[in-house]
C-alpha cells in the first residue's frame, strides 16, 4: 500500500469546484488503495477528503499539533491520528510516513508546506515526488513564478523539473505512487 500526503485547506475556499474536486480526490486515493496522510483535522477541504476515503474504505492517518487540537478541530474517526508537539514536528511525521505528496489548492500554511517538501526535495533530505494540483489554474501562478525564478538565476533547472502541475487526479496520484 502506497501512502500520499495530501497538503490542502481547513477551510473550502469560494469555488464549489474544489468541494467536488475534493470528494473526487478521495475517492481516487481509496479506490486504488492509498493511504491518505494528513493534517488532521474534520474541517474544510481536509475534512472532506478524509471524510470521503473513510466513507470509500479507505485508510486515513492524521498528524495534528496540540496548539492547533481545538482551532482545527481533530477528526474522531481517522484510523490512526498522531498527535505531536509543534508545527514542525507534523511536517516531518507527514513527510516521514508518506511516498510522496499532493498539494491541493489552499492557503499560507498549504503553500509553507509545499515549499518545505520542495526544498528538502531540493537540497536532498528527502527524494520523493510532490505534485501541485492545479484545479481550476489555481497554480499556475505559482508555477509562472517559479519559472521566472529559473530564469532569474534563483532556481537551477533540476530542481524546477521537480516542481510538477496538473489538472487531472488521476495524474497526480500516478506520479506520486510511481
């Protein structure tokens, strides 16, 4: 069994497509018998994935700091939830149980994630595939910005093939389980 983290929202943004995307997303991840690590927490768009895989049969592990336990409010029903110290401490428990990760749309702390698993990515701490899930172009942007990093200078070419966007799911979890 292959186990993705999926980095996305406590809260589900305006676009309704990111509720349907979402519950797609679950669906996918149980019915090819991924595990889905994750933040934790019954709220948003991470509630909803989670809530989906478990109501699928899938597995679902959460990673929760204890400052955040009652602002996120934790998920009663996953099938193992690590409860861990700070902030850092769940980065690296989701890193360290997953294969690779998919970074749904959502806000600062969905993007201080991903940028942290593509710089460990990056300088070597960790080889595992990352992919940006550009529902309704929500990353292109970003994924502009990058390239004007490469060809700032800032940003070596090896390391920008790393930075991977798509739109389609079944995309994304193919080139995170491969």
């Amino acid at each position: 069994m292959k186990s993705i983290a999926v980095f996305c929202g406590s809260r589900f943004g305006v676009n309704p497509l990111f509720k349907v995307k979402a519950v797609e997303l679950g669906k996918k991840l149980a019915e090819n018998n991924i595990t889905l690590i994750y933040g934790g927490a019954n709220v948003g768009i991470m509630g909803l994935i989670a809530d989906t895989v478990l109501a699928e049969g899938g597995k679902v592990i959460g990673v929760m700091p204890k400052s955040l336990e009652e602002r996120e409010i934790t998920h009663e029903n996953l099938s193992e939830l690590y409860i861990v110290d700070t902030m850092h401490e769940r980065k690296q428990k989701m890193m360290d149980l997953s294969d690779g990760f998919i970074v749904y749309p959502g806000g600062i702390g969905t993007m201080e994630e991903y940028f942290e698993v593509f710089t460990w990515n990056m300088i070597g701490i960790i080889d595992k595939p990352c992919v940006l899930l550009n529902i309704e172009d929500y990353y292109t942007n970003l994924g502009k910005f990058l390239e004007q990093m490469c060809e700032e200078g800032f940003l070596n070419e090896a390391a920008f093939d790393k930075s991977i966007l798509t739109d389609s799911i079944d995309e994304a979890i193919k080139i995170v389980t491969k």
